[in-house]
C-alpha cells in the first residue's frame, strides 16, 4: 500500500468504527488527510485494534518518523558540567533511546482534543492506538487517576524508543509554592527509577508541567537537571547512562544551554 492509500484505509475503519464522524468528508490533499487522521486518532476511546489496523498503522507512522529523520540519543554530544547529560532541541517522538517522557495528565489517557499541540497528544499519536489502550488497562487495574509525582512505564509501539514513561507533574494556579516544586522533582526521580528498574540505559525527557500546567520554564529547568544529577549520583550502579534533556521552543534550549554549560 501507498502512504495515501493507508492513510485512507486507516480513516475508513475509524469512521466505521466511530460512525458519528463518519460525516467528515475525507480530503484529498496529504496534510488535509493526515490532519483527519490524526484527529480521528486522538478522539477514539481507548480498545483493542485487529492486527491488519496495527499493520498498517504501524507501516505509516513509522515511514513518517523515518522521513522527519530518527536521531541516535546516545550520540547526541554530552554537556560540559556532566558528560551523563545532553541537551537536544527537537520532535522527541525521533529520538532513539530506550524510554522517552511523558507529560502526561492525571487520567493518564492521553489528549483527546483533535490535533492538539500538546506533548501528550503528538507521543499518543505517533506512537499508535494501542498506547492509549495500554494505559487504559494500567489505570483500570490501578482503579484511581494518577497522582502527581508518580510514573507509569508502556512499550512505545511505532516510536524509535523503546518504552515510554507517562509522568503527571504538578499544575501551578497562582504563585510557585514549595510544594510544586517537590512535586516538580519527584516526577523525574519517578522516571529514573522505573527506567532502572527496566535496565534502560538512555532517558529522553521532555519539559515536563511547563505547558499547560504552567509551571515556570527557568524553576523547572533547575530543578530538572539538579534531580537528575543527584539521582545518578545517588545511583551510580545504574542501568542509566545517558540522560538526554529534550526542548522544542528557543527559550527552554537557551535555559538548559546555560545551566548544562
């Protein structure tokens, strides 16, 4: 098959599957059937696909992810002030290492509003229907939402890592409090303890709470790396080799450059 004709495979089974969209006339352009897709991606309530969907699904993502081009984490170069860490500005969903983040929120599902922007939305959606479907079966055994601070691990599907780490960190209404900023830190010592206790030796986090949850970039960025080299520090027998701090906007790359330099 085409790209163009899994894209429209893809679109059909979700209408027929979910028939209030089946409505939506589908394009005939690339970016208008992949921004269908997507949508129709994000909205679906988490459930099992037959293995034809995850087929082909998987044969569509994964080329998209190989044009967009698969950066190696572990060649990534290292910072000056601890060679255990890197610093990199791009998609996340392309890097290959063995766990990337998860900003995730407390029902740990993943975004459902179509084409979102957020972090959640786009490792949901480049990863595949069957994330969401994982963490759907973690948070019905759990039987209660995520508390903050906590972390939950799942196999990464369609994306060049491994595994992902679904993290909620803590949302700020009003002045950054101490509490936050606990919360802040024990989101990424969450992290590296499930990636020890996978044997992960590479970790790509994302900027985790400072979205919407609108924690302050320069705070979280500190606090970020300080936990994260006391952790290592704290761990020095670990699996955990590399930890790569992964940034999309200018400001967050010119917050770590400082720190990290």
């Amino acid at each position: 098959m085409t790209q163009e004709e899994q894209r429209l495979w893809l679109i059909r089974y979700l209408q027929d599957e979910m028939p209030e969209y089946a409505h939506y006339r589908i394009p005939e352009d690339e970016a208008g059937q992949w921004h269908l897709l997507r949508a129709l991606f994000n909205v679906r309530p988490p459930a099992p696909v037959p293995m034809k969907f995850q087929r082909i699904e998987g044969e569509l993502l994964e080329a998209m992810t190989a044009a967009k081009g698969i950066v190696d984490g572990m060649s990534l170069p290292v910072s000056r002030l601890d060679a255990r860490l890197a610093l990199w500005q791009g998609d996340i969903t392309r890097l290959r290492v063995d766990a990337i983040v998860n900003a995730a929120n407390s029902q740990m599902l993943g975004c459902f509003l179509p084409n979102h922007n957020c972090i959640d939305n786009i490792e949901q959606t480049m990863a595949g229907v069957e994330m969401r479907y994982d963490c759907y079966k973690l948070m019905r055994a759990q039987g209660h939402e995520e508390p903050t601070g906590k972390a939950k691990i799942t196999p990464a599907h369609h994306l060049p890592a491994r595994f992902v780490l679904h993290t909620v960190g803590p949302v700020v209404r009003g002045r950054l409090t101490e509490n936050h900023k606990k919360l802040l830190a024990d989101c990424y010592r969450a992290c590296l303890n499930l990636a020890e206790d996978h044997m992960l030796a590479s970790v790509a986090f994302c900027c985790i709470a400072t979205g919407v949850f609108r924690f302050p970039q320069e705070q979280a960025a500190a606090i970020a790396v300080r936990t994260v080299r006391e952790w290592l520090d704290e761990h020095s027998g670990s699996s955990v080799r590399r930890v790569i701090f992964d940034v999309y906007q200018e400001k967050d790359r010119e917050i770590y450059a400082s720190i990290l330099s």
